[in-house]
C-alpha cells in the first residue's frame, strides 16, 4: 500500500487552505469496482448529475489520511462529523444546465464545514476551480458575506443575463479563477465549504452515466467539532 502524500496550499487573496492528497484510498481499483456495481439516482442540490451509496467501510479506510490533514491543513480539535457522502458522477450536457449549475458556488456558509472530493477517473479527468467574485471580492461567503454577495450577484445576473450554457472552468466577467487543482487517479481534495468553486468540466468531457467512463468522484460534507 502507498503512503498517501499530504500536500497544504494556501490560495487567492484570502490566503484559505485546502489539501491535496495522493493515495488517498488503499484500494481505488475497488472503489470503482463498487461503483459499477451501485445504483445511482438523481443528484441532489444543484448537483448536475446522479449519485450513489458508498461502501460501508469507505470512512475507516480513508480515515488515517483524512484526519491528519484535516488536524494539519485546518486545525481539527475536536470530533469530525459526517452530513453526506456518495459517489457523484458529472451527467448533464452543458445546454440543460440551470443558471445555478452555470455559475460558481459555495456548498454551505458555515466556515466549519469541509467539502471532500475524492478524483476516481484513472485517466485523470477533471478537477475542481476556485473563484473570486470581482464585484464583492469575495473568494469565501460566509454568514457575514452572503446576503450582500448573493444581492450583488443576482443585480448583476438581471441586468446582463444568465451566463453562457457551460460549466465554469474559467475567469468570467463576473469571476476571476484563483486557483485549480488538477484530477490525477485517488487524489482527494479538500477545501472548506464557503469557498466558490465549480467542477472545472471540460466543454469536451464525455458526461457518461457509465461509472467506469464517467468524471467519477467520491463527494462528501464533514463538520468540524
């Protein structure tokens, strides 16, 4: 089994930290193996494509990689609590996307909360792009940011129209990327909830079902106590 590599980096203006972890899971060939084998059903929250149940031991296996970086990269304390975990695969072609599903986005306000995407396409595939709204210059929305930063987006959305029909891999006019971290095979990434980022989808990716051609990830949500 391969040691998982830990890597710390701290991005954009704001100076947040995210980790980058190689050898992330001891057996990606079997998490594949269990994804081909799940069912998936419709994405849940804006996600813009389907999901499925994750093996039961998913959380032991990872756990030795997952709590040193959350104890070194964001200061874990106390106890980590599990809101949702899947494997997600990217399905919807760019024109059936929402204006929502468009745009880059935060998962939740709370800072104490942790987004966990774990790459597990062996070709790479896509990663994931983080932003900074140029308006408000926020790259984090947090409780205190985001009834003034979703007035200024929608402002803008309703003076120059919806974004183009694509995924945001790019800087726009309304956001300036920051950083991305690229997909490599068993790498997981994780960033704290707040921060605004997109799928980085490629206009050519193949938006398969088939969990052994799709951008086939592991998500998850954690709490930090």
């Amino acid at each position: 089994m391969i040691r998982p590599d830990i890597a710390a980096r701290r991005i954009g203006q704001e100076a947040q930290p995210i980790a980058i972890i190689d050898g992330f899971h001891p057996d990606p060939d079997a998490l594949r193996l269990a994804a081909a084998r799940a069912a998936f059903g419709p994405g849940r929250n804006h996600y813009p494509g389907i999901r499925a149940t994750l093996p039961i031991n998913y959380f032991d296996r990872v756990r030795p990689a997952l709590t040193t970086a959350l104890k070194g990269v964001f200061g874990l304390a106390g106890d980590v609590a599990l809101i949702d975990a899947s494997f997600s695969i990217v399905t919807h072609p760019p024109e059936t996307l929402s204006v929502q599903q468009r745009l880059p986005h935060m998962d939740a306000v709370d800072l104490n909360r942790i987004a966990l995407v774990q790459y597990l396409d062996p070709d790479g595939g896509d990663g994931t792009a983080f932003f900074r709204h140029r308006a408000t210059g926020y790259e984090t929305i947090d409780a205190m940011r985001s009834e003034r930063y979703l007035a200024t987006l929608n402002a803008e959305l309703q003076q120059g129209g919806a974004p183009p029909a694509s995924y945001v891999t790019e800087s726009t006019p309304l956001f300036e990327r920051i950083a991305q971290v690229d997909a490599r095979y068993n790498r997981a990434v994780l960033y704290r909830s707040a921060l605004l980022h997109s799928g980085a989808i490629a206009p050519d990716a193949a938006l398969s079902d088939d969990p052994t051609r799709g951008r086939l990830t592991v998500t998850a949500f954690l709490s930090l106590g």
